[in-house]
C-alpha cells in the first residue's frame, strides 16, 4: 500500500483554494487537485508492506507536538510541472515534518521537505509570461490552526489518487 503523512486542511482554507485555481483555469492544460484532497504532505513513505503498518501508527503516535498556527503564504510552481500555495510560520511545519521523519526514519526521502499544498499538475501552458504574471496575484494570508496530522494511503487510478485517512494523531 502507498503511504504519506499529511496535515489536512479546514474548509474555509479548502473552499478558498478551490477558487483561487479559476484564475488559471485559462493558463493551459491543467489537472485541478479536487477540493477535498487539499493536504500538506509532510512525509511520503512509498509502497509500504501491510505487515509495517502497525508499526507506523505506533511510531507516529509516540509524536508530541504544539498546536500551531499556519497561513496561506504565496503562489509558486516546480518546474511548470506543479502548481502550489506556500506557506507563512513554516518553521512550525518543518519541525513537525522533521518529528515524523524522526521517528519514521527506516523510510528515507528521496526529497528534501517542501511546505505546500498542490494545487495543480500542469501538462502544458499556452503562455509562460501570463502564468508567471498569475501567479504574483495577492493571496489572502488565511490564517488556521493546525491541530492534528494524519496516516494516509493514496490509491492510484486513471482518475487520480484516492486517499484515505487510516489514522489521526492529535496534537496538544
């Protein structure tokens, strides 16, 4: 089975999203992330054996961690490949992503950790300038708070990843 850690989003943030990607609805061809899938990945683990994931949930529940508080930041791509929405108190993300990496650190990441939230994956763009222009939009810096992270598994399908919360783990 496919496996991440994530922190998932409240509705308000979620909705807002949702309507910020309508200015590039135009940009291209772009595969939009479905309003519900709108996560912050803080570790990816790959294809994991079943026989590991109790072991997981066990190492990802010996985590204590503050609640915290996060914003919307601004807009960015990887690449042209990826659209993204950054964000402000990042240091409160990289410590948890760091805590998860810590405890779970038999699966290494092949990436160094990147705090965002995909809103995109950009086949092609009818124009670079005008994308890049988009993407200097004001973002408004929607605050919210942080209170849990989540064990998710991602099945892959001609439609998309589906996912799945195996596990919530709160913090205090």
């Amino acid at each position: 089975m496919r496996l991440f850690i994530a922190i998932n989003l409240t509705k308000e943030i979620k909705d807002y999203l949702w309507k910020l990607k309508e200015e590039f609805r135009s940009s291209g061809k772009i595969r939009f992330t479905p309003k519900k899938d709108y996560h912050i990945t803080l570790k990816f683990l790959g294809e994991v054996k079943e026989e590991n994931l109790e072991s997981i949930k066990q190492k990802l529940s010996n985590i204590n961690y503050n609640l915290f508080n996060v914003s919307l930041y601004k807009l960015g791509h990887f690449n042209y490949g990826v659209l993204w929405i950054g964000l402000n108190q990042k240091e409160k993300v990289l410590g948890l992503a760091k805590k998860v990496d810590e405890e779970l650190i038999e699966f290494p990441n092949d990436y160094r950790f990147n705090d965002h939230i995909t809103l995109a994956r950009i086949k092609s763009l009818k124009d670079k300038k005008e994308f890049e222009k988009k993407l200097g939009i004001k973002v408004k810096s929607l605050e919210f708070k942080v209170t849990s992270f989540e064990l998710m598994k991602s099945d892959l399908s001609k439609d998309g990843s589906k996912y799945t919360i195996l596990e919530t783990y709160f913090l205090e």
